[in-house]
C-alpha cells in the first residue's frame, strides 16, 4: 500500500512540473509576442516620422489636397442701408442733416461695433509635386524633432528588450543628435543624408529576424528610393540612377514570394513597376518628374507594411 502511495506522490510530483513547466514557456512565449509587438510599433512609428521629415524637405504631401482656413470680417447689410438711408436724408434736407447728425452718428457707430462680425472660409488647396512652394517649413522640422526626443527614452527601452543590438540603437541615437545639429542650422543637404543614415539603423534593428524578412526587404528598397531622392539638389543623376537601381534589384527579391496571398502580390508587382518607372525618370534627368512617381510610389508602399 505503502509502495503505491510513493508511485501516487511521484506520479503527482511529475504532472505538477510538467503543468509548471508547461505554463512557463506559455508565459515567456506571450511575454515575447508583446515585446515583439512593441518592437513593431516603434519601427512604424519611427519610419514613418523619418518618411515624414524626408517629405517635409522638398513639400512634399501625401494628401492631394489640403484645407485652409482664413478669417474674413463682414458688415451687416442693415449697417450698409443705414448709411445709404443717412447720405439721402442730407441730400434732401440740409437741417435735417444737421439735427440729427449726432444721433446718426451714434447709431452707425453703435452699429458698426455690433454687427462687425467674423466669419471663417474653408478652401480645398490642391498639394501636388508641381504646385508646391520651394520654401522650407524648418520651423516644422525642428518642432517635429524635438518632440520626437520625449519617445526617445521609451523606444529605446523597448528595443533593448526585444533583443535590439544595442550599439545599434546607441547609434541611432547619437545620429539623431547629429540630425537635431544639423537641421537647427537649417542645412538641407545634411539633414537629407543624416535621415538615410537614421533610415538605414531602422533597417538594422529587423536585420536577423525571419518575423521581418518580407518586411525588411520593402524597407531596404525604400531606403535607396530615399537616398536617390536626397541627392536631387546635387543633380548626381549617375548615383540618383545607382541608388534606383538598387532599390529594383532589393525589391524583385519580393517577386517570388509565394507566402503572400494574390491581393498582396498584385500590389507588390504594382510598387515593382513603379519603381522601374522611376528609373525612367532618372533619364530624362528632371527633378519634378522624378518626385511626382517619388511620392505615388511611398504612398503605394505604404500598403505593404
């Protein structure tokens, strides 16, 4: 009896390990998915600031159209008749005009500080490559980057926990710092090249994870479009044209995935012509053709991630 109360207790003590063990790595393997999770969304969120500041250099905006709003001050039609009706009784009667002067005079003024009104117009402004203003919004810029220093800390922390080399999260932010120098002096160029050097860190931080293969490669192609576009001012078309070239070639590794379901597919073929559209603008070596395909291709991208 005794002998199979011992295999009982042993027996006991056996499913309680394996019930403890078991519970275990389903708690590590949800507690993964949620670092995996964070990790995704400050990816996200930094590309899309990044893609964000690339855009503001030249104006260019995702929206074809904008809203503007303007102030317009109105005076009743009643102040416009009184006055009307006051001209015409001076016309007619020079003592009347007279008599009454003070008391119209009042009147108007009463009236004119209480039906001066103001009302606010709302106007459809057309936001295309060929319409745009060649003036820097630095001050945006600026604003943009130093909020983005407050998530800093945080994204930072959330890298580090979803096993982020962390020398290249220490590098991204010291790159950052270089960003912040170089655009309070409002130096275009530089800005441009310090954000492909910003883009390129993001890229590193999915660089051995299999969960971000297809992922990876959208962006790596991106990040050439985005190298080629930040040496438009230079009109360095043979390394605009390497640049484009570049991206086709990371990009067509996405052409033969046949894990993606048909509408995925459809619109991964559609980016690829598009891209090698670009190419044809690099030939004909115009800048406002180039950032028009520029700008249709990030918003098509945009649908992939």
């Amino acid at each position: 009896m005794k002998k199979y109360r011992k295999i009982a207790y042993l027996f006991l003590i056996v499913i309680i390990i394996v019930l403890s063990m078991a519970l275990y790595v389903n708690i590590s393997k949800g507690s993964e998915g949620k670092e995996e999770e964070r990790k995704t969304s400050e990816i996200n969120f930094l590309e899309e600031k990044l893609v964000n500041l690339f855009n503001e250099m030249n104006n260019i905006q995702t929206r074809n159209y904008s809203i503007s709003v303007s102030e317009i001050s109105e005076q009743s039609n009643k102040q416009k008749d009184s006055s009307s009706n006051n001209s015409k009784q001076e016309q007619d009667s020079q003592k009347d005009s007279n008599s009454s002067s003070g008391s119209d005079s009042s009147t108007s003024s009463d009236t004119s500080s209480g039906t001066n009104q103001k009302s606010q117009k709302f106007e459809l402004e057309a936001k295309g490559v060929l319409t745009n203003s060649d003036e820097i919004n630095w001050d945006y810029i600026k604003s943009e980057i130093e909020i983005l220093y407050s998530s800093l800390p945080t994204i930072t922390l959330d890298l580090y926990k979803s096993n982020v080399n962390q020398e290249n999260v220490l590098s991204f932010n010291k790159e950052f710092d270089n960003l912040t120098i170089v655009t309070k002096n409002e130096k275009k160029e530089e800005t441009l090249n310090s954000l492909s050097k910003l883009y390129e860190y993001l890229i590193g931080f999915i660089e051995n994870s299999e969960n971000y293969k297809t992922k990876k490669d959208i962006l790596e192609s991106k990040l050439y479009i985005l190298k080629a576009y930040a040496k438009l001012d230079s009109k360095n078309w043979v390394e605009i044209g390497n640049n484009t070239k570049q991206s086709i070639d990371i990009y067509s590794r996405l052409l033969s995935n046949t894990n993606l379901d048909a509408n995925k597919q459809y619109s991964i073929s559609k980016v690829y012509v598009m891209i090698n559209e670009l190419q044809n603008a690099v030939e004909v070596q115009d800048e406002s053709v180039f950032l028009i395909k520029y700008k249709n291709i990030l918003e098509e991208m945009n649908s992939l991630v």
